[in-house]
C-alpha cells in the first residue's frame, strides 16, 4: 500500500524532537492523493523510554531500543511476534524458500530457472535493502528551503519547508518551530539497529538518512509532510498530540496473546 511509505516520515522526525522520558501519544493519519482522505491509514504513536509503540486498525508495532528488539501483534488474531532484526530477516527469508520450493514443484521446467531467479533477488533484498528501494542515484544534491508560508496544523503553527533532490521537489515539510530538539531519543541507534526494518517495509525516501536531512529535522516538531512520486502525494499529518507520562502497561504485550511466527502473524495485512 503506498501510503505505508509515508508511515515512518513523519514518526522518525518526531522521534528527533520529542523528549522520550516525558511521554507523548500522538495521533496522525496518512494518505494517498489518488485515493483520497477517506482513505486514511490513522495512527496512535506512544513514545516514552526509548519505547516506540505504533497502532494501526490491524497491526501494532513496537520498537524498543533498550532491549533491541521489535514485537509485532495483530488485535484480531490475538497473536504476536518478538525478535530482533536479524530473526525478523532469517523468518522471512525461510518463508520466502519454502514459497519458491512450492512454486517450483509445480513449475514448467523452462520457467524454474526464472523462478529461483526471482526469489533470490528478494532473499538478497531481505540482507541489503537498498536493492530493494533501487531508487537512489549514484549522486545527489538535497537542498532544503524554508518558504515563507505557514499553516495551523493540530493547534500549532508550523513553518513549510521544500526538500528538493537534484532541483526536484520531492517533499513539503511543516514544523512547528517553537517546539526545539532534544537528545532523549536516540536516533542514531534508531537506524543503526532498526534502520534494515524500516527500509525493507519501504517506509522512507533515500535522501531521510541524508546528515543535511537529519539536521533538518532537528529544527522542530513536524506536523505535516507532503511527499511526492510520479504520479500521486503521499500526505501525513498529525492530527492530535498530547503529553502525558503513560502506563508502562501500554508498551507490554497482552497475556491472552499467543507468540507465533511471522508467517502465522500475517504481515500482508
């Protein structure tokens, strides 16, 4: 779905500016232009203690940076899934093998070479995610202007932005600049442990791990992004936020939950 490309842009420079201690629920909701607002993904984001718990109407992911690892828990099923990304990838790459060896038993002999093609391809994605995206040039120029517009977005005032690679606008960012930078999080780590994650499930541009990017969103709270891709906006913005210090409870998974496998989780939903 395109609008999950746009899931981590907006929560990944919150993570930038808000004070993880503190507690923060956040709510936004993310869209594609083509489809309309109706179409809304929404959103819950809780931060608090190097804890980043994401709730969608299907699917709730956690990321915690304390203990490295990400749980993934689907509300309907009551089953979820832990482990870090190293398991992430060894489970996905097993289900990929046991899907390519199904499809072989049954394949034409001339397309069984084609098959075992493909599938290598996505098994060499799952450990280098940048062949997957295969939309970054050799070189770049990122340049970031700050326009002299300004929008109330969720009871703020946020200055827009144009984020421009080689001329093209590829983003419009609207930060609340009243709103300064802390370190409570850390980012760094953030993509260091989490970033392969992030990557494979095509949730972030090229040019977001870009340093002049990460500086950029140090300047303030983002409240709404308008990214674009040949075609179609892909649009987030915050629709609510509140800071509170959260039940340690909401980052637990609950006791009635079964742990099971990725496969059995079900990611395509």
């Amino acid at each position: 779905m395109k609008k999950q490309k746009s899931l981590f842009i907006i929560i990944i420079t919150l993570l930038l500016n808000l004070p993880a201690t503190a507690g923060w629920i956040i709510t936004q909701q993310s869209y594609d232009s083509d489809e309309g607002s109706e179409t809304a993904l929404i959103e819950t984001i809780y931060l608090q203690d190097n804890i980043m718990k994401v709730v969608q109407s299907k699917m709730v992911t956690m990321f915690d940076l304390n203990t490295e690892m990400i749980t993934i828990m689907s509300p309907a099923k009551k089953v979820y899934w832990t482990g870090k990304v190293a398991d992430y990838k060894k489970e996905i790459k097993e289900a990929m093998r046991s899907a390519m060896e199904e499809q072989l038993k049954n394949a034409p002999e001339e397309q069984k070479e084609m098959i075992q093609k493909m599938y290598k391809g996505m098994m060499e994605s799952i450990d280098d995610p940048s062949k997957f995206a295969g939309e970054e040039p050799e070189e770049y120029d990122l340049q970031i202007e700050k326009t002299p517009d300004k929008e109330r977005v969720a009871g703020r005032m946020a200055h827009k932005y144009a984020v421009k690679v080689n001329g093209s606008v590829k983003e419009e960012a609207w930060l609340s600049e009243s709103d300064k930078p802390h370190e409570e999080f850390d980012i760094g780590k953030f993509y260091d442990v989490f970033g392969d994650f992030t990557s494979q499930a095509n949730t972030s541009a090229f040019y977001q791990n870009d340093e002049k990017y990460i500086e950029f969103a140090k300047k303030g709270f983002p409240l709404k992004s308008i990214s674009y891709f040949g075609g179609y906006e892909s649009i987030s913005e915050v629709t609510n936020l509140k800071k509170e210090n959260i039940d340690t409870s909401k980052f637990k998974v609950p006791s009635d939950y079964k742990k099971v496998s990725l496969l059995e989780i079900g990611l395509e939903e």
